[in-house]
C-alpha cells in the first residue's frame, strides 16, 4: 500500500497553493464579507484552468479522489471564497455516487459543474445533526426543507437527496424555479449559506445505492477543507509563537502555547492522515462512510481547535476584525457542522458498531 503523495500529487499541491496565493490572499476572504461579487474572479481563474473538471469522472485514471483531496485542502488552507467545495466536493460527489453510473440526467449536470455553474448540497433536515434526505419525490415532484445549504446565494443548481416510492434518488432543482430562499444568516458571509423550501419539478433524478453511499464522497471532501483551515491555522500560530517575545524571550517557550501547539499538531496529522485514507477507500463502498465519518470527525476537531488556539496564541490582537483570526474561526465552525459535527458522527459509527457486535 502506498502511503504518501506521488510525486505529480506533490507538484500539483505546489501549484494549486502558488495559484491561490495570488488569486486569493488571506484577505480576499475578508472582502467576501462585504463584498458579495468578490468571488467572481478567483472562481473564473479556477474554472479556465480545469479545477472544475474534476467533477466528472475521469476515465484516464491521472485524476480521482486523492487530487481532488489535494486541492480542497488547499483551497482551505487559503480560506478561498470559491463554490469549488459546494460545486465539485459536495454536489458533484453525490451525483457520482449515482447507482447505476453515467446516468443521462446525472451525467449532464455532472458536465454543467465541470463547465464551472455554480451548485451546492442540500442534505439537512431541520432539526437533524446528520444529513441525510429532507425531500420526497412523489408524482414528479420535488418537496421539502433544507437548512444549512453552503453557498446558496450563489449556486445555480442545488443537488439534494430524496425519498421516492423506488428508493433513495439523488434529484436537481434549479434555483428560482420552485426554490424559495427562508434565510441568509451565515456565521461565514465570506461564503454564505442559507435554509431553503422546495417545490419543484427536478432538471435530473437519479437512484443512489443508499444515502450513507451517496454522501461519503462529500464527508472527505468536507474534511479535506477542513484540514487545509487546520494547517494554516496552526502555520499562523506557530509563526507568532517563535517570533513573539515575553520576558525576553519568545512566547512560545511557555508551557502553555507550545503544549497547546503541541496537541494541535497531532490533531492535525491525526486528521490528514485520516482524510486521504478515506479518499483513497471511496470506492470500497462497504467501508467508504466509516472512514469518511471519521475523517470529517477528526477535522472538523482539528481545525475548530487549531483555529481557537490561533486566537489565544495572539492574544489580543487575535481578537481584532483587522486580523486574520477570526477568519480562520469563521470558516472552521461553519464547515465543521457541515453535513454533521464530530459528535454526531462519532455517536453514529459507534451506534453502528455496536449493533453489528450483538
């Protein structure tokens, strides 16, 4: 078993993260938050170099799970305020989870989010921690209520699964055809979502194996992007702690950041490494959700106490709008709940375990 990147895995990661650098500074994320049209550009650079094609199967074998992996941590890392974790890590990952695959329908929304439009996932329920399908699909149409759907102001499409007399179906609406937007609040308006009530005819529909099958893809997609957050977060602290000086000397010799730093670091690596084993396990659908949920776990952990210790390294600079910070908080407690939180998700695999064990 390999363990590690490849070579052509590192020299894309390198790649991604210089591209990133300069189409989306730390601080592209702040003006997102004012700015609703900040994302434009950036997105029009990911779209016109390929990012997006990942979305559809690739046949060639060069580009699968693990890439994509390697470009959502990325994205993290730089807190992108981009729909590519929406667009290509959460819808297009259900839809290629479809049973059996290439599905007409599936296959051309699949290409329309290569094509780079804009979709997002709507799987919550209200009042659910876990995801699951909060529509039903009966005499052709599409109804229900989702909460919590990433980037909705901006997608185009919205990917959601439901309840039909044949089974669970993966089914796509178009926005404003039938989908009414109940609320915006976000606790990050870098990258916004928002609840919404549906009652539509869908643009596709197509059967998935089971709801557990159809949303592993998307939990390592989630976790992925979670520990690019973890990463940088950590990268910011560590860099404050060396050259940060108390009593003359840097602050980070003190017991209590570089233990605090310490515990981050294992996290986080807990976390990577749990991430791509799950990237490189979605096609072994019998164990894929496990290690999917675990990973997504792990980083949504990682990356909520990598991101909080950041603040406390800095002190009270952490605290202020003009840094970084709370960026990094933001964007980790929003996706951290993101198709459920590490509680749920742990209580679910042990909830499963145990009934096997009987």
């Amino acid at each position: 078993m390999d363990v590690g990147l490849t070579s052509e895995q590192l020299s894309l990661r390198d790649t991604v993260r210089a591209i990133l650098r300069a189409e989306c500074p730390t601080d592209a994320a702040r003006q997102a938050i004012t700015d609703p049209d900040r994302w434009r550009a950036p997105w029009k650079t990911v779209v016109e170099l390929g990012w997006t094609e990942l979305a559809k199967q690739d046949t060639s074998g060069d580009f699968g799970p693990v890439e994509l992996t390697v470009i959502l941590e990325e994205c993290g890392a730089a807190i992108a305020p981009i729909p590519l974790l929406s667009s290509v890590g959460l819808a297009a990952g259900v839809l290629s989870a479809v049973d059996p695959p290439g599905q007409d329908g599936a296959a051309a929304v699949l290409a329309d989010i290569a094509a780079g439009t804009v979709a997002t996932l709507a799987v919550h329920s209200p009042g659910q921690r876990l995801p699951g399908a909060p529509m039903t699909l009966r005499n052709g149409r599409l109804r229900g209520r989702a909460v919590a759907v990433p980037n909705m102001a901006r997608a185009e499409l919205i990917v959601t699964l439901a309840e039909s007399d044949s089974g669970t179906v993966a089914a796509v609406a178009r926005t404003g055809d039938g989908v009414t937007i109940v609320t915006c609040d976000s606790t990050n308006p870098a990258q916004p979502g928002a609840d919404i009530e549906v009652d539509a005819e869908p643009v596709a529909v197509a059967p998935v194996e089971s709801a557990e099958a159809a949303l592993a893809a998307p939990l390592v997609a989630v976790a992925a992007d979670l520990v690019g957050v973890a990463g940088a977060a950590l990268a910011r602290s560590v860099e404050h702690a060396k050259t940060r000086r108390q009593f003359g000397v840097p602050i980070g010799a003190f017991q209590g950041i570089k233990h605090a730093l310490a515990d981050n670091y294992v996290s986080l690596e807990r976390a990577r490494s749990l991430t791509y084993a799950a990237a490189a396990r979605l096609e072994r659908s019998e164990t894929a959700w496990t290690a999917a949920a675990f990973a997504k776990a792990a980083a949504a952990d990682a990356a909520t106490s990598c991101a909080r210790t950041n603040v406390q390294v800095h002190g009270a600079l952490g605290q202020t709008w003009e840094h970084d910070a709370h960026l990094y908080v933001r964007h980790a407690w929003q996706h951290a709940a993101l198709l459920g939180d590490s509680r749920a998700l742990y209580h679910e695999v042990g909830r499963r375990f145990a009934g096997e064990a009987k």
